[in-house]
C-alpha cells in the first residue's frame, strides 16, 4: 500500500506526525522505526547513534540520532520507556533505514505503561492510512528509496 510512492504499513502504528513507526513483538516490547516519509524527508543516512541499553527515557526525549547528509536529528519518543537495544545491523549500516524502513528497526524499547494503553494512543489501520496519504499529499513528498 503506498500514497506518492510512500510505503505505508496498516499493522503498524504511528505518531501523528508519521515520523516513526511503533511495532508490539512477541514479548511485549516495541520495536521503534523511521517511516518511508521520515527517510526519504531525511535523505541518506548516515549515522544512527541508540541511547545505551537500560536507559530511562521519558516522552519527548528521544531513543536515538539520526545524522543524513542534509539534517541530523533526534529520533522521537511519545513515551516513557526503558531502552531495550539498539539494531546492530542498522548502526553498522545506517543505509538500511533508506533500503527498508519498515523491515529496519532502529531500537527496540520496553514501556513503563501498559503496552495496549500505549499503542491506543497511536494512529493505525485505515485512521492512520489517511493521515499518511494526506501528509505524503498536502507537503507533496514524493518518496523514493537510496540505494548504497
């Protein structure tokens, strides 16, 4: 599913920015990544640096930083959470985020809240297809993936 060549994910669920997506695994925890709209806007990643594991960060204080060739930035958090870890493989090559934001988590994070309660507060499904389209549309953002 795509609006202006932007990949968008119903399963999963977004800030009402559609900056990150949020993904509930199998333990409970959150897997926390960038959106097709959030890289391509970015533009090829450089660096991405995740706070240390067991690292206490409450909303508005971010999980990690992303640095491309044109904006370095702090990747956003709408929750208290617990930092769980960092993907590996994504700060090794941060290019993963522009090859495949949504198969290239940046960390994964444990909420003090209750999980459900939590993601309720994120858009998902059809709710948040729209919002997406609408972005992707009203700011006329035209995504495309860059390669290594």
């Amino acid at each position: 599913m795509s609006c202006n060549n932007c990949e968008f994910r119903p399963e999963l669920y977004y800030d009402q920015e559609f900056q990150i997506w949020l993904a509930k695994e199998p333990d409970g925890n959150l897997a926390v990544g960038m959106t097709d709209i959030s890289q391509t806007i970015a533009g090829r990643i450089l660096h991405v640096r995740v706070r240390k594991p067991g690292t206490l960060r409450p909303a508005g204080k971010p999980v990690a930083t992303v640095e491309s060739g044109k904006w370095a930035g702090p990747v956003p958090n709408f929750i208290e959470c617990k930092i769980v870890e960092g993907n590996e493989q994504v700060m090794d090559k941060p290019s993963l985020l522009n090859k495949d934001p949504y198969g290239s988590w940046i960390a994964r994070i444990e909420s003090t809240e209750d999980v459900d309660s939590v993601l309720s507060r994120f858009l998902t499904g059809e709710a948040a297809r729209k919002g997406y389209c609408a972005r992707a549309q009203n700011e006329d953002i035209q995504c495309g993936r860059v390669d290594e």
